[in-house]
C-alpha cells in the first residue's frame, strides 16, 4: 500500500488516479468553508499537506462537487455549496521571489501566462506597479468567473521571509515592500474576492505601522474548523494503518494501543485547538510504516537540515529564554503572534515551526469572563532531537566568537 506523500509535486488528482490512498478531508474543507471569511490563513509545520489541502480546494470549486474524483468522498453527501469559480493558485517558493524585482516578475509572468491560456482580453504592461498590476488583474479575472469573484489560494507565503533569515535575502526590506502592495491590492479588491486562502508554516506580519497591507485576516490556524484539516487524526491512523500497527505491535509482543502510543510519542501530539484532539504529522508516520518491515525502531524522518542555514544562527542570537515559557508556566497567545522578521520573538517561531504544541489547555473558572490558559512543551521525540541538535549547533555558533 503506497501512500501519498505530501510535496509540492503532487497533486489531488494524481493521488486519486494513482494507486495511493487519499485520507478524505473534505468535510474538514467544507466546514473551514461554510465559516470562512474572506481573508484567511492557515499555519502548519512542514510535511503537513498543505500543498494538498490547497490543490484539493481548486478542484473543488474549479470542477464542482459532482466530479466523479469527489462521489466517494465527503462532500459528496455534505449541503455545503460550493459554486463552480475561477480559482488563482500562487506558490511563494518560486526560486525567482528573492528580491522585489524577482517578486514583481514572478508576479507578472503569472498574470501574463493565465490572461493568455485563458483568452482574457487584457494587457498588463510591465511598467505598471504591482499593486495596479493586481488590481486590473483580479478585476479582469473576477469578470470571467461564473460567480464574479474568485477563490485565492497562495501556498509558502512565508518563504520569502523564512529566505530572509537564511540571509538569501540582500534587500529585504525592498520586497517586503513589494509584497505589501501586492496584498493591499487584494484587500482593496475584496468585491471581487469570495475567499483569499493563505497557507506557510509561519505567521508573519503582512501589515505593518508604514504599510497597510492586508489589514484583515482570520487567522484560522488554531479554530474548529481547521483541527484536523491537516494531519492524521487518531482515527485516520487507526483507519489506515490498522494492519500496518497489528503487524508492528506482535513484532514487539505488545498490544496495539501501547505500539501506537509509541508511535504517537514519537510522531504525534500536535494540538492546534483547546480541544484535546492530537494530530500526527502526515510525512513521518508515512515514513515511519514504509520502511520499518518489522522493526520496531524509532528514527527521525523531519529533514532537520532545512533549519541549519537559519535556527542555529538565531538560537545563538536570542538565546534559549523562550524556554522559560514552556509548561508549567502559561505561555499565553504568543504561539498565534505574527512574527517581525527583524525582531523573531523565538517561542512563536519554534511553536509555529512544529517543535512545541500545546500539552495543556485549561479554562478559567472565573465567573466573569472566560479565558484559556496555554502550557506547551516539546511536541514529540523526533522534534526534541531535531532541537538538540540546533541547540548543539547554537552553542557551537556562540563559542566561536
């Protein structure tokens, strides 16, 4: 059994003609979209399958739920409406967005490419700015579309900030600019708008005191909706790899809720709402099940060597006394904060990274009012060595100078 694994090269309608199994989130989609707002965010660490989620979504709303990919799902059988309309689907990875220049031809090219496959009768000259650009764009798209608005999904926004602390970045502050303007103009379009999705593993700051930005956005990261969304759930674990945790737990003569327990200490425990629903990252446990044959060793599968152009360099810069914040001490609302690019508050950014979750959610009795109050410690035990590892590259940083 082969199952599909969540990169950017993938798409959902490959994973339904292949020979992998698509683990069925479409009424998670359905309810995110029966209680969206127009500007929204989503933030997942890596190898979550937000690429998925959000291909998944343009499917729907370009083909309608009627598609014979979609009659065995969910939504097949769900009220939610979901008009057929043009769908714009943007990926801030692009090798070219490392400068405002490259952003502003990134840009470009997109709306230059989708304007002639379409046959919409429109000239953007590239003199223009961005932000006029994007209007005319989205005025000239939102007029093809059978509802008169269009559904904007952008996947990794963050990169481009997360290159910035790589230092990949000369003139950060240049494109920031430039990815300001791009977002005002969406937000001064919002007629035309039904749902801008926007989805990376960080929260930043895409409004600022100089620049307005995109002044409103929901961040849906951490509500109801959004639980499961993304992730295994315990019972898509439990549907999915039944054999797989049978075969694993006889191998080490134990039962198959302490193997999975294991599994789940290892992979597991992500908690993204007050309710106690823990969550598996999608890419490990995959990883995990495809090459143990039997085994019942434990390894890390997060390709910590992403972070060493970066964490290391930051852990020595602020320190560790964002650890003072993990249980049991209440680390309050920091881990939804959107972050500064100048100023990383490092709680936020490891929290938001996937190397904490919550591990305790209580509410207040006070009569008067209601409030949460969050502990968080380290999510599991392949992160925990993941952390040790920049924390040992940190110190290594900070001897040297």
């Amino acid at each position: 059994m082969n199952f599909f694994e969540n990169t950017s090269q993938q798409s959902f309608s490959d994973l339904i003609l292949g020979e992998s199994i698509y683990i069925d989130k479409t009424a998670q989609i359905s309810s995110l979209y029966s209680n969206h707002n127009k500007f929204e965010i989503l933030i997942r660490p890596w190898g979550f399958g937000k690429t998925l989620l959000l291909d998944t979504i343009n499917f729907i709303f370009t083909n309608g739920r009627e598609h014979s990919f979609l009659k065995n799902l969910s939504i097949a059988t769900l009220e939610t409406d979901f008009p057929k309309q043009t769908v714009l689907k943007l990926d801030f990875s692009d090798r070219r967005i490392h400068s405002a220049e490259g952003f502003k031809s990134f840009i470009h090219t997109f709306y230059k490419s989708y304007l002639f496959e379409q046959n919409i009768p429109l000239r953007l000259n590239r003199d223009l700015s961005i932000y006029w650009m994007t209007m005319y764009f989205i005025r000239a798209v939102a007029s093809t579309s059978p509802t008169g608005r269009i559904v904007f999904l952008i996947d990794n926004y963050d990169q481009p900030f997360l290159r910035f602390l790589e230092d990949r970045i000369a003139n950060f502050q240049d494109l920031y600019d430039e990815m300001l303007d791009f977002y005002h103009a969406l937000y001064d379009q919002v007629e035309f708008i039904d749902w801008l999705l926007i989805c990376g593993e960080t929260k930043f700051a895409l409004s600022t005191e100089r620049h307005e930005g995109l002044p409103y956005i929901s961040d849906v990261s951490y509500s109801d909706q959004s639980t499961c969304i993304c992730g295994f759930s315990q019972g898509d674990i439990h549907k999915y790899f039944e054999d797989s945790i049978q075969d694993e737990a006889e191998a080490a003569g134990e039962t198959a809720e302490i193997y999975l327990g294991r599994v789940t200490d290892w992979y597991g425990r992500y908690r993204f709402t007050p309710h106690n629903i823990p969550v598996t990252r999608p890419y490990s446990i995959k990883s995990y099940f495809s090459k143990t044959n039997y085994r019942t060793d434990f390894k890390t599968y997060y390709p910590v060597e992403r972070f060493y152009n970066f964490l290391p360099k930051l852990l020595a810069k602020y320190g560790r006394n964002h650890e003072r914040l993990l249980a049991p001490n209440d680390c309050g609302y920091l881990f939804s904060d959107s972050l500064d690019p100048y100023n990383i508050n490092m709680f936020s950014l490891l929290y938001q990274l996937g190397f904490y979750s919550f591990t305790s959610i209580t509410l207040s009795k006070n009569p008067g009012f209601q409030k949460y109050k969050y502990q968080a410690g380290m999510v599991n035990n392949e992160m925990n060595e993941c952390y040790l590892k920049l924390v040992d590259m940190a110190e290594n940083i900070s001897l040297s100078r």
